[in-house]
C-alpha cells in the first residue's frame, strides 16, 4: 500500500510538473504581445484554402534592417536557430542566460531578421512555417543593450554552454560598436494575427453596417470576397465590407460531450503511462498502478473537457471588423 501511494503521488507529480511547464510556455508566447500596444490593426476575413476562412488583425510594418552581428549576417536562418537554440523555447542552453528573447519559442520557424521600426523602436521580423503558408510576426525587443547582449551570446556562444562565459546586466559590448549594425535597409511587411479559424459549420450572427441581424450557421468557404451563412434552408452570400461584427454561438452539445470523451481518453492513457512510469520509480506494483492512474487521470480528464464543452455550448465569441487596438477586447 505504501509502494503504491508513493508512486501515485510521484505520478501526480509528474502530471503538475508538466502543466507548470506549459504554463511557462504560454506565458512567454503571450509576452510577444506585448509589443506595441497603442498600434492600430484592421480587423476582417481572410481566405483559409481549404480550410475555410479566419478572421485576422492586420497592420502594415515598415523600418530598417539591422545586422545583429557578421556571425549570422542579415539574418538568422533556420541552419542558424539550431545551431545557437534561437526561437526554440527554453532549452539547458538558452536557460545559462537572463534574455527573455531566448525563451521565445517559434514554431514552424524560417527566419528572423531585425529591425529599426519607423517610430524608433526595435523588433523582429519572424517568418515560420503555419501549415502550407509562411507567415510573418513581429516581436519586439527592449533597447539597444538587449541587442548587444544577444550579439553576446551568439559570438560567445560554445563558452556560454560550458559555463565560461556570463552575459551580465548590460552587454560587454560597448555602445556604438560596429554591431549590431544600423542600416539604411528597408524592410516592409504585412503582419497577420489570426483571432478566429472558421473550419467547420458554427452558428452564429452577422451585424451589417445598416443595423440588420442575420442569425443561421456558418459555412466554412469564402468566395470573391464573401462569406456564406446558411439560414432556414436558404445560403446568402455576404460581403466582407457589408459586416459590422460577427458572434459565434459556441459549440453544440454533443461537440461538447465529445470533447469530454476525447480528453477522457487522453487523460487516461496519460495516466497509464505515467503511473507505471511512476510505479517504476517506486519499484512498486506497475500493472496495479497504471490501472489506478489511468482510472483517476480519465476522470479528471473527462469532467475538464465537460466543463470546458459546456462553457464553450454556453458561450460565444464576438469579433467586430475594422480598426482595433492590439490586445484590446473583441
């Protein structure tokens, strides 16, 4: 009984452990936006392929290039990110340094290269992968010394990883040095932060300019600038810049219960191989453990994932088109 309790609690361990991490991770995707808070976006719908459509926030972004340092040269690539753990998230490398840069995590990453934006302030423009698309994000930096630093690390970098070399405070690297390089370079580019996928039939609301409500489902296509909503049997047609703001209903309630079912699962089998991992550690009893693990860990997954689909059934998502600030409310 004793070898069992312990290996359960090292297995709920384990489980708190790894929501803590994720929790890091969600932390530091939040902290890119923060750049920029007073900018004005367009908020509208774009076409998804054959995914369907989203509603996006776009700005445009113009500035001038800097070279971070001649061992990367005008931009890191994706050779480059691995080879010095850039956007990839904390790993035992980056986590030897106090940069909050190197705790950003890009997935799908192609290329960064960095800049001096039009009202002073410096940022990087990131290109990644998102599916069959290459998108491009911005991410800002604090000032000139946290370029400085990075240069640091990147030059210093085998002596950072085996603990020879610290990157202090402010950079060891005098201000007006030859890099980071300030160019005359100009860099141009269309930023896309995606709020809402629509890749299946929801319900849902239309505002038109004019004050008219249209209530129906939504329909996953978009064509010659135009969405569809399907109402009692008859599919209109409605243009993009007809549309004040759209609400979405949540999802139904059997998309609910079967998000329950599906977290169930999940929880359980995370459960399993946790407890006779856990169970394994303990050198208790794996089988019995395992079964015990799975047990508590589907529950919990099951009622999380009711919750959450009842939530979702219960509420909806209002997004109204046109100017808005980031990180302001729909």
């Amino acid at each position: 009984m004793f070898r069992k309790t312990v290996s359960m609690v090292t297995a709920i361990c384990f489980t708190i452990c790894n929501l803590g991490t994720l929790s890091s991770v969600w932390a530091d995707d939040k902290a890119e936006d923060s750049e920029d808070s007073e900018v004005q976006f367009t908020r509208t719908i774009v076409p998804a392929g054959k995914d369907g459509w989203s509603i996006v926030d776009v700005r445009r972004v113009e500035g001038t290039q800097i070279i971070l340092s001649p061992a990367v040269g005008s931009e890191i690539n994706l050779e480059e990110s691995n080879r010095y753990a850039l956007f990839q998230g904390g790993t035992s490398y980056t986590s030897k340094v106090d940069l909050s840069i190197l705790r950003i995590g890009v997935s799908g990453f192609q290329s960064a290269v960095f800049m001096k934006k039009a009202n002073g302030k410096l940022a990087i423009k990131v290109q990644y992968r998102s599916g069959p698309r290459i998108e491009t994000r911005l991410i800002g930096l604090k000032d000139d010394n946290e370029l400085r630093r990075l240069r640091e690390y990147i030059e210093h970098f085998n002596d950072v990883i085996k603990g020879e070399y610290a990157i202090g405070d402010s950079s060891a690297i005098a201000v007006g040095s030859e890099f980071p390089k300030y160019t005359d370079q100009s860099v141009s580019f269309e930023e896309r932060r995606p709020r809402f996928p629509v890749r299946s039939r929801m319900p849902g609301q239309v505002t038109l300019k004019d004050g008219q409500k249209l209530k129906g489902e939504f329909v996953p296509i978009f064509e010659d600038g135009q969405i569809l909503l399907e109402s009692d049997l008859n599919i209109q047609k409605i243009a993009i810049d007809d549309i004040e703001q759209l609400k979405f209903f949540g999802e139904q309630g059997s998309n609910a219960f079967g998000q329950a079912i599906g977290q169930g699962v999940a929880g359980a089998a995370m459960g399993a191989l946790t407890g006779a991992f856990a169970a394994w550690q303990a050198n208790a009893n794996v089988k019995e453990t395992a079964v015990w693990a799975a047990a508590v860990f589907g529950i919990f997954g099951f009622a999380t994932g009711l919750i959450r689909g009842a939530k979702a059934t219960q509420s909806g998502e209002t997004y109204k088109l046109g100017p808005v600030e980031a990180k302001k409310g729909r």
